[in-house]
C-alpha cells in the first residue's frame, strides 16, 4: 500500500496501523454517479486526495469510449505532492486537465478562474470532490444549481495541549491557548482571517509566526523557528505562540 502524501488516513495505515488493528468503514455516500445518457460536457473539479474518485470516474469514461469534452480542474499543493501525474500527462485531448498548485502560484479557487476555462459553469454537469473548505467555495459559485455534485471530507480533528498564551499581534489580542488550530483560535477571538481549503493544501491561510512552536496537525512534526510562515489551519500552538494576524 503506497501513502497519499496530502492523506491522513492512507499515512496512518501506512506508518502506524498494525496487524490487529481494528478499522471501522461506514458505507459509502453521496451523489458522485454519472447520470445516462451522458452529456456532451462534464466538468471535474477537486482538490488534494478528492482527486481519486475523478481519476477514476475519468478512467470509467474513457473505457467506455465517451468522446465528449471533459474539463478537469485540480488544486494540489505542489507538484510534489500531485497524485497520478504521469497518468494525468497521457489523458487523451478530450481531456482538457488544469492543475493548480497554491504553493508556487498563489491562486486558489473562485468563481473567476473557472469562468475563463467554462464561462457557462453554472449550466455544465460538474462533480466536485475536495477539503470541505474547497467545496463549500464552489458550492457558493453555482449559487444552489443542480449541475454540481459533490463529495467532501474534513481534517480529522486533532487537538493539542491548552496551555500558555496565543497572542495575535495585528489585532492586539491575547488569548489562552485551547489547543486547537490557530485559524480555529484566531475565529473564536473573534478575527477573521482569509482561508481557503482548511486543510493544509491551498495556502491562503498563510501567516507569519513571530515566535512559539506549533505542531502540523498532519505531519505531527513540530517546528520553533522563529519568524517563519505557517499555514494556520493546520498548526496547533505547542504553548506560547505570538502570530501576525
Ligand atoms: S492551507 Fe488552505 S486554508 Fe490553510
């Protein structure tokens, strides 16, 4: 078994799961199905892991001879951690494939950007697969249009230790560490700083650490440089922690 390198669950199964290990699976859900007959146009949208389940309705479609267009727009965070690039690189021209890396382009999602490549969206069948955070910004963009599906997951919820002061220097505030996520901590103070994908792929949280340590919720690791640009959504403060928002 190979570990998705934006994938909590496939690295834990990979580095910490052992023989014994017991898994619970809860039955597959949603509304990611293809409707008959197919239309001329399909539109694919994701981000980070979301991309599996495309590749593999693409993969479907392709088998089964579809000579429609479709538009696959994906968002990961570099090409380093682009999943099925090779096969992404051989899809045949029907395939018009976009992807997106935050990290070095600093673009995210938004309306705009999927007009330029489907000006009429809104009226093409699209499926959506992504961080919740992604989705939820693209369900915004079709406005409650039935054209789009989605299917969505969510960081899985790990805490740290409360304990110690976060301070957030733009605002002025302090606050005592809950031991969350400081995007999370730096919401229930009251502030609101940008976001995109809430789970550590697109960037848009970026903001600078003056000093403390935080842990990456995904990784585990931690890090105390000082001065450094972290994404918040994915940092805990490990104790006192000052950030500039
Ligand atoms: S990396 Fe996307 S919101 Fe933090």
């Amino acid at each position: 078994m190979r570990a998705n390198p934006d994938g909590v669950v496939s690295k834990y199964l990979v580095e910490c799961a052992r023989p014994g290990t017991i898994v619970h699976l809860s039955q597959a859900a949603g509304g990611f199905t293809m409707p008959e007959p197919l239309p001329h146009r399909l539109l694919f949208i994701s981000g980070g892991s979301g991309i599996t389940p495309v590749m593999s309705m693409v993969r479907t479609l392709l088998r089964r001879g579809y000579g429609g267009t479709i538009t696959f727009l994906h968002y990961a965070q570099s090409p380093a951690h682009q999943i099925f690039a090779d096969e992404l690189a051989e899809l045949p021209p029907n395939v018009h494939v976009h992807l997106v890396y935050p990290e070095q382009s600093g673009r995210f999602f938004t309306p705009m950007e999927l007009s330029r490549l489907v000006p009429d969206y809104p009226d093409v069948d699209t499926w959506a697969c992504g961080p919740a955070g992604l989705i939820e910004k693209i369900q915004a963009a079709y406005d409650g249009g039935d054209k789009l599906r989605v299917e969505y997951f969510k960081t899985p919820v790990l805490r740290g230790t409360a304990g110690g002061d976060v301070t957030f220097t733009k605002a002025g505030a302090t606050a005592a560490n809950t031991g969350t996520t400081l995007l999370e901590q730096a919401e229930a103070a009251g502030l609101t700083p940008e976001f995109g994908c809430r789970m550590g792929i697109c960037f848009s949280c970026t903001s600078h650490k003056a000093e403390g340590t935080v842990r990456n919720v995904l990784t585990g690791e931690e890090s105390s440089l000082p001065d450094e640009d972290i994404r918040i959504c994915v940092s805990i403060p490990v104790g006192n922690c000052a950030v500039e928002i």
